[in-house]
C-alpha cells in the first residue's frame, strides 16, 4: 500500500500550555442568571488589530467568529487565504483545524457511550482485540499493562506516545515500525495504526499521567467499529446533519477546493513558506486515514455550530449531541493535578480565569487547539463560544491572547 501522507495534528501538552496560559477553566459549568450582553463596539476594535497582524506579516490569514446566547455577534476575517493564487479568505473558507478534530471525535465516542454501546472504563480490548496484550516498557523491561479504558484514551492518558516530537525509546519504537516519521501518518487506515499499536510497548501504565498521543486516532476506530459505520460516515450522521454541519471533510472534494487554501510556516524575510497546498502532494486529498486526532478540514461557521451544541447541551436549550450530565462528566478534571496546574477532561482542555467583574472569583472554559493556529473556547457562564482561525504552523500566542482580552473587555464595557 502507499502510504497516506498526513500532517500531525495538534498542540503537545508543552505547546498547549503555551498558547493557552491566557485562557481558560477548571471544573463544572454554570449559566450565567441574567444575559451579561457584549459590546460590539468593543469587539469591532478587532477589525484594525487583525489588519496589523497581516500588515506584520505575523499571520496570513485569521477569521474570528463571536457567538452569544447563540447569537453570531461579531465575526471578520482578514488575509489571503491561498498564497499561491492570491485568494482572499472569505466567511465559508475552509480551514485545517487539526486537533480540534479531537474535542469532535470525543463527543462522537461519548454519544456511543450515551446509547450503552460503548464504556468509559470496561477494557478496551473488549473493542479492540489489538490491544488485549499490552506491555509497558519500564527500565528496559516489558511489563503487563494495566487496563486501558476509553477514558484514558480520552483524556490522553493512555500510556500511547506520538513517535514525533519525543525521544524515549518507546517513540523510537513507533518511527522504527513504520507508523510516523517527522510529521506524517504512515499507515494508510485507523486500523492499521491499531494493529500497530497492538503489537509495541506502552510510555507508561494507563492512568498514570497525561501524554499527547495517538489515542484520539484510537478513539475515531473505535467508534468505527462500535457503529458498524466508517468514521466519517457516523460523524455525518450523528453531528453534521443534525447540527446543521455542510463543511466538514477529511477529503477535500475537488469542487470544493477554491475554498481551501495552503498552509504556512512563519515568515522569513517578509515570506510564509507554504507548508502545504492542495495542487502538490496535498496532504487533504485522496484521504483512507480518517484521523480523530487531527484529520479535519472546515468552515469558522460550522465549527462554530459545533462548539454552540456544547453550550445548548450545558443549557438544556437548542439541538445538542449530549445530555448535560455526560457533557458535565466531559468538562471534569480527569487528571491527577492541582487546580492551577493543566487540566483535561474528556476531549477538551481545562482552564480557570478570572471573572472580568470580580477578580476574586474565577470562571471555567473550555478549550482546544490546532497545529495551524487554530483554537476555540466554549464559556458557559456568559454563554460564549469563540473561534479563531488562521493557516500557520507555529503561530504565535499573541492573537488569541488579545482575542480573549478584547471578548472579555467588551462584556465589562457593556455592564458599566
């Protein structure tokens, strides 16, 4: 088989806390008792500030979109999106969102869970076979591993490794036995990475700790074989056509391609050298490898809606995936750490923030990140949902950090 090229996706735990030690949450949800509206004056400062990132070559492109109380209350978008062609972005651009593929394929896994289809935390073997032998590589040593559950695939703390940006022996394992190289998939399917996987040692005993992993690919086989549905069928119909979702693809079809653009590396000397582009080699065509962990392409709007059925399950208002007693369990700390440390639940990342009318009490959000720059941010107590969106490997931390200053900004404008 040729092996299927395929950008990894997301934030390492070290990356993650980087980009977002700004934001975010901690524990359960709550709604806010009266509507706390923004101020879109405040938000449309936005407009010359996303200008000068472009004008500063600091980004190619960026769009934001701005939901409250389910309502779209600012959204723009600044930049080229295709560099090669010269194309503009434009409000249905698509866009790489990489990790944010996880958080996705959490809710997909957890629905299962929700229907008594699949468990949290019987062994995972009982689905995947693959796995009924696995050994941890302790001093040199393969030892038993204790039982791996879907919750430590969730919550990342499976014992898996990428093979990518660490250096144990374990990593080394993986880029020995043909399942990544620098950068790129290198088996054609889900399941050929969990045969793989199978048959290689564990980082360390599940449950021990959080690790970025493979364990989101894991997730999306799963769910493949608990359904009876390949991946990206069941997506489409549990959450696309319900959500009203039309831009979600893990292939790029061809008559949708003057919407999708390259994807970049930070400027030298005034210049994005293009890391991908859907004309050479394009690393979202001709897809067989339907990636949980980073395998989706899609519009600001769409994951936008996505992000709003997290809010409506919370509120018990609109259309939603899930009841708010699995989102409740989604939004829980799952790892052993102290409020002020990383925090993760079940597919999305935790943090804790001030409120912006009482620095004496704090907030809980919630939130994830893609290796091209893109992130987002659910907010239940003011009822917000964020996106922000651009095409830039390694983007800098600066344009979510003046995002989440300027949304909070404005709902202080608005209560004065």
């Amino acid at each position: 088989m040729v092996p299927v090229r395929r950008i990894i996706l997301g934030l390492t735990h070290r990356i993650g806390c980087l980009i977002w030690s700004f934001v975010f949450s901690s524990s359960i949800p709550t709604l806010a008792d009266e509507k706390v509206q923004m101020d879109v004056s405040e938000l449309e400062s936005l407009k010359p500030v996303m200008q000068g990132w472009i004008d500063s070559k600091m980004l190619p492109n960026a769009a934001v979109l701005v939901l409250q109380h389910g309502e779209n209350v600012f959204e723009h978008h600044v930049g080229m999106l295709d560099l090669e062609l010269g194309t503009p972005v434009q409000p249905n651009s698509l866009y790489r969102i990489y990790s944010m593929t996880k958080p996705i394929a959490a809710v997909a896994a957890m629905m299962l869970v929700e229907q008594g289809k699949l468990s949290l935390d019987e062994p995972i073997a009982k689905v995947l076979p693959e796995f009924s032998d696995l050994k941890v590589l302790e001093n040199g040593v393969h030892t038993p591993a204790k039982p791996m559950t879907l919750r430590h695939l969730l919550s990342h703390s499976s014992g898996l490794t990428y093979g990518y940006y660490g250096d144990t022996e374990v990593d080394r394992l993986y880029r020995q036995a043909g399942l990544i190289d620098d950068w790129d998939y290198l088996v054609p399917t889900t399941h050929d990475l969990v045969v793989g996987l199978g048959s290689l040692p564990l980082l360390f005993h599940p449950g021990e700790r959080f690790h970025y992993s493979f364990a989101s690919d894991v997730v999306s086989e799963i769910v493949a074989r608990v359904s009876g549905m390949r991946f990206d069928h069941f997506l489409t119909q549990a959450l696309w056509q319900p959500l009203g979702i039309e831009d979600a693809y893990f292939d790029v079809p061809e008559n949708e391609l003057t919407r999708f653009g390259t994807n970049q590396y930070p400027a030298r000397n005034d210049v994005f050298p293009i890391q991908d582009t859907p004309r050479v080699d394009p690393e979202f065509r001709d897809v067989t490898f339907l990636s949980g962990g980073g395998g989706l392409v899609m519009s600001i709007h769409d994951f936008g809606k996505f992000a709003q059925s997290i809010l409506d399950g919370l509120s018990g208002r609109g259309h939603a995936p899930l009841r708010k007693p699995t989102l409740l369990k989604m939004l829980t700390n799952q790892l052993e750490t102290g409020t002020n440390e990383f925090q993760y639940g079940l597919g999305f990342g935790i943090r804790r923030r001030p409120d912006p009318f009482d620095a004496a009490l704090t907030i809980d959000t919630y939130y994830w990140g893609g290796a091209a720059g893109t992130s987002f941010w659910i907010d239940p107590e003011y009822e917000l949902a964020v996106v922000f969106f651009t095409q830039l490997i390694g983007a800098p931390n600066e344009p979510v950090s003046v995002l989440s200053r300027t949304v909070y900004a404005s709902l202080e404008q608005r209560q004065r």
